[in-house]
C-alpha cells in the first residue's frame, strides 16, 4: 500500500474526504446577467434584494431555506406518494421516522418552521409571556411578539463577539436564564433552544449546554422546546468539537438532546434536504391535543398538515438522509473552505465558519455607515451589483426592536451579511467567485454609501421594505 492510499483511508475513516458523496444527475443553468441589467433590477427593487427575480441572480445564497437539491430517493419517494386525506402511507413514514429521530410521541405536521411556530405559540402565548432562546430567528421572534409577548435573547457572550474562536457560541448563558427567572418568574411559559444558532452566525449549541438548560427548567418546572431547523448539523459539530462524543454517530448524539427537551419544532427546508415541510413533535399529550385543533383549522387535517403525501415522503427520507455523517462533514467543510479562501483575502465574518452560512462582519468593513444605515444590506445590495450574488442581511434591518423595560430602540449587538449555503448545490468554485466577490466589495470602502427607508411594513420589515441610498446618490459613489 503506497503513501497516498494510507492517508485516503486515513481521511475516509475520519469520515474527511474532501469529495462530494454524490454525482449529479439534473441541472439547472443560471445566467449572469449584465452589470447594466443588474443596476436597473437593484434600482427597481428599491435595494431589497429579497425582490429581485431569481432569474436574474447567478448564485443564489440568500437562503439555505427550502433550496437543497433532493435526491433521487427523495424524487423516488415523491413519485411513489401517497395522497389520501386521512392516514396515508407517506404519513405513518414520515411520523415514525420523526419518533425515531426525536423520541418524542407526538407528531404535528405542517407545511414550514413558521407555521409551527404559530401553532405552538398560539397555543401556549399570552401577552403576559417572555420566552426566553439563545436567540429568536426572525419568524419566531415575530411570533413570539405577535401574541403580545416578549422575545428574550440570552445567547452566552462568546456569541455576542464576532471575532472569538470558541467552539459553542451557540449556548445559552446560564447567568442570563436565572436572571430571566428571577426577573419574570412565573411570566416564563417555556424555554426554547435554537440549533444551531441562525441569528448568531450558525454556531452550534453543545450538549452540555442542553442538558444545563434543562436542569434549570426543571427546577423551575417549565416546559424546553428546541428549535430543530439544523439539529443534523449540530449534532456533527457536538461530535467533532465536544469531549468524549467522537465515536458516537449523529442520530445517537440527536437522539439525547432531544431527549432532554420536551419538544421541537422544526422547518424541514432545512436539515430535512426538502423545498416544503416542518414540523412540532413533542410528548404533552394534551398540548398536543391543542395543537391537532388548531392545526385543522390552520393547516390541514393531522396526518398531512398542508402538505401533499408526495411532501412528507420527501421529508421522511430527508432525514434519514441528512444524518449521513459523509455528507455532513462534506457540507459542513464546504462552508469552512468558503470561510478560508475569505481568510486570504482577509474579508472579516463571524467566527468559527457557522454550519450553513458564512456571517460577514459588516460593522468592520464598512465602519463609516451607522446601523441606521444598514451597512449589512448595503454591502448585500453592492454584491448583487458587482457580481450577481444575492446574500441576506442579520442585522439592524432584520432585529432592530424595542427595549421590552424601556419601549427604546435597540440596535442588534452584529451587522452581518449571511452567505448561506444552499445543500448539495454550488460547487467549491462557485463559492470561490463567492469569496473572490466579496473582497471586491469590502475594497469598495468609503465609495459604498448606507441606505435609508423610504417605507417599511409593521412587522418583518426586512422582506417587503423600500430603500434608497443616503443622501440621495447613488449606492457605489463613483
Ligand atoms: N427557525 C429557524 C432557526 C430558522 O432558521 C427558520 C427559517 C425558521 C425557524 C422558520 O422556518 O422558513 O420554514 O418558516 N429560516 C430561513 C432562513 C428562512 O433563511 O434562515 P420557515
């Protein structure tokens, strides 16, 4: 045996072979279309990128959500369907599989992560409430706030600082949920985990941690729900990075931290490798109850929930699909690469690579545009100009909101740009332009001007708001 073969199945044992465990099988073709072109359609979508036609972008990374590329079991599993209103057999695969993964007894289906938020919320949120996560993502946060109650980020420091390595920044702080308690005792319905952590730059959460805030509602006698949009991915990081779960396999490690919690949900779109799907999973029998209620009226009927049979065939073999540590390591290591070559050209994001997405630092790179002026979606808003890429603002236009004590405004901690990864889409020399893009961009400086709102909707203002460049110019000063 020569040198290279030792050090591939070296690499195999590790499960870190550099390659993609697929081959493709359809494409897509994608267009650049002419910076001209580009100028106008910016213009014309008055600088949200979320309302340009997708025809017109070359690489798409706005969102992991919903874009995976499905596999030919899943189109398998789609044609094969089963469409019957009640009880059909893509339902019983997609319950069971759910109670396999999660342990949980109840299954709850419906047609994305927000929907289940909604159900459970509605179901147990008043406007007395605070619910305290590491941090909210948009949608739940909004559907915390939309029942009068209090979304509380209590994220631990480390994930506050953009620049730290540290191998969880995803935890919750312990300091900070006792000071929850204390503070709003008995207003505190229930707790919730986000894993990985979107908001703060898709850090994972660590076992440990889990199982710490499950002591502490515990002894405070409330109900830990996690939301489980990425838990594959989470779980790959607990296995790489915490002691003593090295020769655990992903669906072991799943498997307990879903079991120190009382329930889920989860928007399939993402670790379930489906365009449509999502879930709430969890063992009250009669919150569950509630929620089948609600979710007739809502969604559909319990066992399809607003979604076709062909749906929840699809996100039964996404999930067993995505607990493939070969494909982790593969799609987690994707996002890393794209986080090295950024290193070289010394472009600043949030630290360590997160699972599904780079989180460009904005704050650093473009220190002359205030939060007030989204440096975030400026910088989005220049990288669909100079190169076709669309990416997703986290910052001030996404979470600014008020002081629950005070009614002030508050301005997040982070003005980021989200790289998010779409699964099994672009290849290492997409995201090599990607990175390449993004230099180009940052060495742009000063020219890049902030934006101002011109009109913003009540509520998730990020998606439907109109902007224009500050003071009137135009967005790249020539
Ligand atoms: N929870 C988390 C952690 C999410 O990232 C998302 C969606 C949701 C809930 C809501 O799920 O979209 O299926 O209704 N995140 C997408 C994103 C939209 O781009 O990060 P949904």
């Amino acid at each position: 045996m020569d040198r290279e073969s030792t050090r591939a199945e070296e690499l195999d044992r590790d499960g870190d072979l550099p390659f993609e465990p697929y081959r493709v099988k359809v494409v897509e073709r994608i267009h650049r279309v002419p910076r001209q072109q580009r100028r106008r359609l910016l213009a014309e979508a008055e600088y949200n990128v979320f309302k340009i036609p997708s025809s017109a972008i070359y690489i798409d990374l706005l969102t992991d959500s919903g874009t995976s590329a499905m596999s030919d079991r899943q189109w398998a599993a789609m044609m094969t369907g089963d469409e019957a209103y009640a009880q059909s057999r893509s339902w019983d695969d997609f319950e069971r599989t759910i109670r396999e993964i999660t342990g949980y007894r109840h299954v709850i289906p419906c047609h994305q992560g927000r929907a289940a938020e909604n159900l459970l919320f509605g179901t147990l949120l008043d406007e007395t409430h605070v619910v305290p996560n590491n941090i909210h993502f948009d949608t739940t946060r909004a559907n915390v706030e939309f029942r009068g109650a209090v979304a509380l980020d209590c994220v631990c420091d480390e994930g506050l600082d953009p620049d730290l390595e540290a191998p969880f920044k995803g935890d919750m702080s312990l300091v900070k949920l006792e000071q929850a308690f204390e503070k709003y005792g008995q207003r505190i319905p229930l707790v919730m985990l986000t894993i990985t952590n979107n908001s703060g730059g898709g850090q994972p959460v660590s076992l440990a941690n889990v199982r710490a805030v499950r002591e502490v509602c515990l002894a405070r006698g409330v109900p830990l729900y996690l939301d489980c949009a990425r838990f594959a991915e989470n779980a790959w990081f607990i296995k790489r990075r915490e002691d003593g779960q090295r020769d655990r396999s992903i669906a072991e490690i799943a498997r307990e931290f879903f079991g120190y919690a009382d329930g889920c949900t989860m928007s399939a779109k993402k670790d379930a490798l489906v365009n449509i799907g999502g879930f709430v999973a969890l063992n009250d029998e009669k919150i569950a109850e509630c929620l089948a209620a609600r979710l007739i009226i809502q969604e559909g009927f319990p066992t399809y929930g607003g979604l076709a049979g062909r749906d929840l065939a699809a996100v039964a073999e996404g999930l067993r699909e995505v607990l493939d540590e070969e494909y982790l390591t593969h799609r987690i290591e994707q996002v890393a690469r794209l986080g090295a070559r950024l290193d070289e050209h010394g472009v600043p994001y949030l630290r360590p690579a997160g699972g599904h997405a780079i989180y460009l630092d904005a704050k650093r790179m473009l220190p002359h545009i205030p939060p007030n002026l989204f440096p975030g979606v400026s910088f989005a808003a220049a990288l669909y100009l100079e190169a076709g890429i669309r990416a997703c603002e986290i910052g001030s236009l996404m979470f600014e909101h008020a002081d629950p004590d005070t009614g002030e405004t508050v301005a997040p901690e982070m003005e980021l740009v989200r790289l998010a990864i779409p699964r099994r889409v672009y290849s290492h020399t997409q995201l090599d332009y990607v990175a390449d893009s993004c230099a180009r961009v940052r060495d742009l400086g000063e020219r890049l001007q902030g934006l101002e709102i011109v009109w913003q909707p009540m509520a998730l203002r990020h998606f439907l708001c109109r902007l224009a460049p500050h003071g009137g110019g135009e967005l790249i000063e020539p």
